[in-house]
C-alpha cells in the first residue's frame, strides 16, 4: 500500500500534469529534480520519496543523457543513504553502460565507474572492481582530474589487498602524469602517498631519494596556502614516522617540531573558496581537522617511546575529545582507525603508569571498535592480543600472557610488530625460569648482534636489556654488567629512550649491590628513581624504593633507610589494589579470549560477562627455586620485566 501511495505523490502528480501540457521536457525533468533534492536535503532526509521522484523520471522515456544521469543520482541516493546494495548496483551498472555509448559525458561516465568500484569493493566483489578502473583508467586520460582521481582509487585497492607493489607503480605512473599536465601539487600528492606505501615495505633505499624530491616539489610549489601546508604535513609525518618506526627518538624532534609549527599555521588560514585553475589541482590530501588529531597522534607516538608518558596521556586525552567531536558530524572511517591507534598507545601508558583496571576498560573499547569494522579488526587483531599479552603480564598470569603474544604472532606479518612481540615473550619465559629451549630459540631469533631483523634502534636497544636480563637472573652478573647492559644504556642515551635507560639504570644498581659495591649500585639507582619518578614509571620506582631501602641500611644510613622503605610500602600498596581492582572487573575475562571477529562481536553484544570468575588473591612473589637473585629483589622485579619498549 505504502509503494502504490507513492505513485500519486503530488511531486509526481504535478509533473505529470506539465508533461501532458506540453511543457517542455526540460521543465518537468528541472522540476523532478527540484523535488528530489527537496526530500533528500529535508531534515530528517525523505528518501523514499528522494529515489521515487528520480524514478519517475523513467516514465516520460528521457533522453539517453537525462537517462544516464538518473541512474546515476539513483545508485549514489541508494549507496549512499540505504542498505539496498542490489538495486544501486544495478542502476550504477546501467548509468556506466549508457554513459559509455554518450560522447563528451566524462562526469557522469567516471562517477558511475568510480562508484561503482567503490560498491563492488563493499561487496568483496574486487574482482569486478578492478578490471573497471582500469577501463576507466584508460579512457580518462583527457581528463586530468578524473584520470588521477582513478588512479589514487585503483592504487588505494591495491594497496587494501596488500599489493604495494602494484600500488606503488601505479602511483608512480600517476605523478608522471600529474608532471606531463602542468599539476606539480597532485604530483607531489602522488609522491608522498607513494613513499608512504614504500615505508611500509621497508624498502629504505628508494624511500630517501624520493622524499628528498618531495621536499624541493613542495617548498617550491606556489599555490593555495592551505594546499601547500597540507603537503608540508604530509611530508613532515611520513619523516617523523620513519624516524619513530626506526626507533630514533631523539633525532626526530627537529621533524616533529616543525610539523607542530606546520599544523598551527594551518589552523590560522581561511578555506580559500577560489577553484585552482588546473583541474588535477581540485585533489586534498586531509582535512585540516583530521590532520590536527593525525598530529596529536604521531606526538603521542613520540612522547611513549622517549618515555614522556604524562605528555603522552594530555596528548591523548585532547586528541580523543577532538574525535569524539568529529564523530558527531564525519563518518569517516580514519577516525576510528585514528581512535583505536591513540587507545593502544594510552593503553600502554596506563601500564606503566600503575592503572591496570583503567588499561584494561580501554582495551575492552578498543574491542567494541574493532567489532564494529572488519577493517579495522584485521588491521588490528594482533595488536589486540599484544595488548592483552601485557596486561596479563602486568597481573601475574603468565601463561595468558603466552596465549597472547602467541596468538599475535600468528596474525601479523609486521616486522616491527613482530620483534616487539617476541622481546616481550622472552620476558615471560625468563619469568617462568623453565622455558629455556623456547627462550633460547626467541633469543637466536632477536640477537642484537646478528642479523636482527628490524632497523628500529629501540626494539635493537631493548633485546640487549633481555639477554642481559637473562644474565642476571642466571647470576652472570659480570657478563650482564660489561656487555650488555653497557650496550643498552649506551644506545638508550643516544635517542633518549628513557623508559630503557631507567630500566638499565636499576637494573645495573642491582647488580653492583650483589657484588657488594654499595657506592656504584647507589650512583645507578638514584638516577633511576629519579628518571622513572618523570616518566612515571611505577615498577622501576617501586624496584629503586626497594634497592634504596636495602643500600641506605647496609651503609647505615637508619633514617634515609626508612624513607625508602616507607616509599617502598606506598608503591606496594597503590600496584596491589590496582591488581585487585583491574582482577575483579568482569573484562578481565578477556585474558582468556582467543581474538575473532564473531567472538568479540557476540562477546560484547550479549548480556555482558554474565559469567563472573572472581580472581584469585593477587601475589607479588616469585618461585624461589626457578632464580638465583637475592631473596628481596623476588617482590619487585618482575614488573620490571614487561613492556620494555613502546
């Protein structure tokens, strides 16, 4: 009943009234269109009606081109604002076929195909995508905004299923292009995105001749200000995370600082509303909201390797209020992408930092997102596990943690992701002091010295602290004490890594206080205290209050002594009820799930963790047997162990 009322909607009644007069066919073909764009701009947006004034066009058998285009509003109006796949498909098909036969019709014939594309890729129907910009391709190339913008579509998909390569030549052949027709701000555009793609392959060596060109392209283009900023952030963001991916904190500061300054002159200049003059130029990379929040992020990024965790957390914190402002009005899917990356990081933070229970509320967030796009759990799935490896770490269940980091490496082909993985494995088999076959498998697989398979001076830094880790609790203090740890501390100075460097810091003065050189283990602790009481990192103070408490009574120190001890006591008692409280919320259940999509999607819209496991009483002591450090060292030194690079 609701379809045959809709045959008599006074919009239609009236045209029909125009077309039996003899009104011209322009004016009852105006006056639809009139309507149609009346309902779908209503507030709320009318689009039944929308789609049955476009439909009726198709009674008074219009021309091909009015025929073309129809199809054409019709598929973009059922895309775009219905779940009814099927039928915009199909009018996209025709609005393609018909415009192909139209000569001098490019707008309409290039939408329908890049629209079309874009549904069929919707569809897992890439296969039929794929073939159909490159006929697009083809045939654009007289029309330089529409051939490029075809380009960017086809090298994106590529670039979706993983084939860079393909990716890269295409973005390759469409700067060269951009060059032949006078537009050096889309061939810079084409270059970037290209070197992006070339930094995830890793493949360094082309990665510095053609960013060194992108530098000159762009301080030399003059155009609109806002484009040119634009480019410069793109440019400053592919070197700040190049030299983060490298794990070279501090070289990157003079990068990030420029992008900062970069994106505040941004955030000062008017949208210009003058069209460039070349039609390859109508191209931009971000808006400039989105690009504030991609600041935000990669500063944050920085902020949790040099271990500025505070700064890190503030960051975070503006950039997520940020977000959730965005979200209210863009649907984009790189804000979520942008949200889930900025959880991980202050996620971490939160371990550090001593707030287990507030960890792990975010890692379930990061879940319910995850559940909510496919993408985006397939990007992120290993990351997921990793995170939930150290959360358990952080509370004594090992043999999740194991579960974890085992299941991430499973999903993920990412070398950095993968070394990050494995290091922290290691940790939890040196603290299980039993493992030693698959320990010493893991460590052959990360030796700092040969062959380490990433280029990242963090994660290198930080396999030198495991094996000298595993020195320690072996009671090799010398062969810890010369090489490795010197190793480590020599390369965590160099870039500032100060989460490391705290970490050696204690670790040193541990040694030297078994070795019964009181002045040296002091001269190593003290800074420590002192460098994780900045960052804060919680573990190594408590450690520090600990090796305090026990250096200041040696040497007599009585009241010195007690204030390290009293130190020690508040440490203790804020991890113990952050154990408590994080092992008490119902998501702590999720140490135990194995990461599927299916799984977290019935995991989190079902009654919630209707099944409660109250957790076992929270113990900060090590077997005694399975170590040979000294008795006191067994209450803290484990939370040193986890999460040793960011």
């Amino acid at each position: 009943l609701e379809a045959q009322a809709f045959r008599y909607t006074p919009a239609v009644v009236f045209v029909s009234k125009m077309a039996t007069s003899g009104e011209a066919p322009e004016s009852w073909y105006l006056a639809l269109l009139g309507f149609a764009e009346h309902f779908r701009t209503s507030s709320p947006p009318k689009i039944r009606l929308c789609v049955h004034c476009l439909q009726a066009v198709f009674q008074f058998k219009p021309p091909q081109r009015v025929e073309a285009r129809t199809h054409l509003q019709l598929g973009s109006v059922l895309y775009h604002h219905t779940k009814n796949t099927e039928l915009a498909r199909s009018h996209l098909e025709k609005a393609w076929f018909i415009s192909q036969q139209i000569p001098q019709f490019e707008d309409v014939k290039f939408e329908a195909a890049s629209l079309l594309s874009e549904l069929y890729c919707q569809q897992n129907l890439v296969d039929s995508a794929k073939p159909l910009l490159r006929k697009a391709i083809q045939i654009s190339q007289q029309t330089p905004y529409w051939h490029c913008r075809l380009l960017f579509q086809l090298a994106q998909l590529h670039t979706l299923e993983k084939d860079l390569v393909s990716a890269c030549d295409l973005l390759g052949v469409g700067a060269e292009y951009a060059r032949v027709v006078g537009s050096e701000y889309t061939r810079a555009l084409f270059l970037l995105s290209k070197g992006m793609l070339l930094l995830m392959e890793r493949k360094l060596g082309e990665v510095h001749p053609l960013l060194t060109l992108c530098g000159t392209i762009v301080e030399n283009w003059q155009g609109n200000p806002i484009q040119k900023e634009s480019l410069r952030v793109f440019f400053l963001v592919l070197q700040v995370t190049h030299y983060l991916d490298a794990g070279q904190v501090k070289s990157v500061k003079p990068c990030l600082k420029q992008l900062q300054q970069c994106i505040q002159t941004i955030s000062t200049l008017h949208d210009d509303e003058i069209l460039p003059s070349n039609p390859a130029d109508l191209f931009h990379w971000l808006p400039k909201e989105h690009m504030c929040v991609l600041v935000y992020l990669v500063t944050v990024m920085h902020s949790m390797q040099a271990g500025y965790l505070e700064k890190a957390q503030k960051y975070t914190d503006k950039a997520l209020m940020q977000l959730e402002k965005l979200k209210m009005l863009d649907s984009s899917p790189i804000l979520s992408t942008f949200q889930v990356i900025l959880l991980e990081h202050i996620i971490m933070c939160r371990l550090v930092t001593g707030h287990k229970a507030t960890a792990l509320q975010e890692i379930s967030q990061v879940c319910q997102l995850c559940a909510q796009s496919p993408r985006l759990f397939t990007n992120h799935a290993s990351q997921l596990h990793t995170l939930l490896g150290l959360y358990c770490i952080s509370v004594n269940c090992m043999d999740n943690a194991e579960a974890q980091f085992t299941a991430a490496l499973r999903l993920t082909t990412h070398q950095e992701l993968w070394a990050f993985i494995v290091t922290n494995l290691a940790s939890v088999y040196i603290r299980e002091g039993n493992r030693h076959q698959e320990l010493y498998s893991l460590l052959e697989r990360i030796n700092p010295d040969h062959n380490f398979p990433v280029s990242s001076h963090c994660l290198r830094a930080a396999a030198f602290y495991i094996r000298g880790l595993l020195s320690f609790f072996q009671g090799r203090y010398n062969e810890a004490k010369n090489k490795l740890f010197m190793e480590t501390l020599k390369m965590s100075n160099a870039e500032d890594l100060n989460r490391l460097t705290a970490c050696s810091l204690v670790l040193l003065g541990h040694i030297f206080y078994v070795l019964g050189n009181h002045r040296e283990s002091n001269n190593m602790v003290v800074p420590a205290m002192q460098l994780a009481s900045k960052i804060p990192d919680m573990s190594v103070q408590l450690w520090s209050s600990a090796l305090l408490k026990d250096l200041n009574k040696a040497c007599g120190n009585t009241i010195d002594a007690h204030e390290a001890a009293q130190m020690h006591q508040n440490f203790s008692q804020q991890l113990l009820q952050d154990h408590i409280a994080a092992c008490s919320l119902p998501e702590h259940n999720l140490i135990s799930v194995r990461i599927h999509q299916s799984v977290i999607r019935q995991y989190f819209c079902t009654a919630p963790w209707r099944i409660f496991i109250h957790p076992k009483c929270p113990t900060f002591t090590l077997p005694v047997k399975r170590f040979t450090t000294p008795p006191h060292s067994r209450s803290f030194l484990y939370l040193t162990i986890f999460y040793i690079v960011e």
